[in-house]
C-alpha cells in the first residue's frame, strides 16, 4: 500500500482518539478496518508516515502539531496558542496542583513503585489526602501490593496520564536529580593563599615613600591615617 494511502487514515486515528495511540495501535487499527485488502501496512510503514506527518505539522502554518506524548501519538496546540486555548477552558485549563501534591507527584514519580507510609517518611507528614487528589486526577494508580511489608501496603506509581499532563513519554523523561540540584545552586569563589599574596603586592605597588616618609598612592594622595 502507498504511504500516501495511509497517512490520511493515521491523521483521523490520531485525531479522533481520546487517548495517546502508539505506532503499534495504528497498525492494528488501520489493519483491521482494511481487513479486506490482501496487503497489510507495517510498523515500519507507520513510523514512516507519521515522521512525515510530524513535519507537515511543524509548519507554521498549523497551530497545532503531532507529537509523541503520554506514551503515544497526539495533535496538540502549540505553545504559542495555550493563552488563547486558557480563554476557552477558564479556571480549569488553568488550575494547578498543589504544592503537597507535587511534592508527593514527585516522590512517587523518582521513587516509584513506593507505598504511603514510604512517601510520609520523606515527606515527614501525612499524604493520605495529596494521594487521594492524584488518584482523582488519575495522575498515579495503585500497582498492587507490597509483599514485603507488614499489613502488605498498597503501592503507587505514576499513570499515562501523569506522562501526558507533563508531556514525557516514560519516568526515563523525567530531568535527573542532579540535574535539578544543579541550577539551584550558586558555585562559590574559590580563594587560596595566593589570591591574598597577588591582592598584597597589588596593593604595594600602587602605593610609594614621599619625602617624608608618608605612603602616597598613583593619584598623590596621603595614604596614611
């Protein structure tokens, strides 16, 4: 089949669903309603085409564009037209989490899979409602149970709509501690006995003996007090 065939039918799949399709989801799914024809497209015929869709996309022509988020394919608006979009959706478009349940998002994304009573022992207070507001918002779910641990806790971890709400595809995204620590950190000066020694003779050489036995700068000036 022509690339050129089914470029049309991935953009309605994308377009249409609800949900971030991978390249595999769209084979399927466009084999299946094409189930008639004797020649079935590829995984490699896919990725193809969406690269070709994704550089339709990037034009700036289009508000939109296709991008791989949450763990599959996607239209999305584009950074510039997110204020505009804030109009249409008001208070919930803008409305954030807040900071108890980004500091327990974050514990549980970097630590994850993680049960409550190991949240609270970093956080060194109770998360049971920050853990009930992320479960609503399905931003994390419960993976099961800890065998290791007396009463078998439940255990979270991060959701696919956790990788589509921060636009990353797998926790492998998520910016390295490190790398975080770096830029708040301001690097010192360091200073060892040789700056105080170039610092002394600077200061020597700008200063001379007049007749008098007065120290006397470059400008002339009495030095002494």
């Amino acid at each position: 089949m022509e690339l050129s065939t089914i470029i049309p039918h991935i953009e309605a799949l994308i377009f249409a669903s609800e949900k971030p399709l991978t390249a595999l989801d769209i084979v399927e799914l466009i084999n299946n309603a094409l189930g008639f024809m004797e020649e079935r497209i590829t995984l490699d015929q896919v990725e193809s085409c969406i690269e070709g869709i994704r550089e339709k996309y990037q034009s700036e022509f289009y508000p939109f564009e296709v991008k791989e988020s949450g763990g599959g394919w996607q239209f999305l608006t584009k950074k510039d037209f997110h204020k505009t979009i804030a109009q249409l959706n008001g208070d919930k478009f803008l409305k954030r989490l807040s900071t108890a349940a980004m500091e327990t998002l974050a514990i549980i994304a970097y630590k994850q899979p993680i049960t409550k009573g190991e949240i609270e022992s970093i956080r060194g207070v109770n998360s049971d409602y920050s853990i009930q507001k992320l479960l609503e918002k399905e931003l994390i779910i419960i993976t099961g149970r800890s065998e290791n641990l007396p009463g078998k806790p439940l255990v979270y971890a991060t959701s696919r709509n956790f990788m589509d709400y921060f636009g990353i595809n797998s926790s492998e995204d998520l910016p390295k501690i490190k790398e975080v620590f770096a830029e708040q950190f301001v690097q010192p000066t360091l200073i060892n006995d040789n700056d105080f020694k170039i610092a002394e003779t600077s200061e020597e050489a700008n200063l001379s003996v007049n007749e008098t036995g007065d120290l006397i700068n470059d400008n002339g000036e009495n030095s002494n007090t």
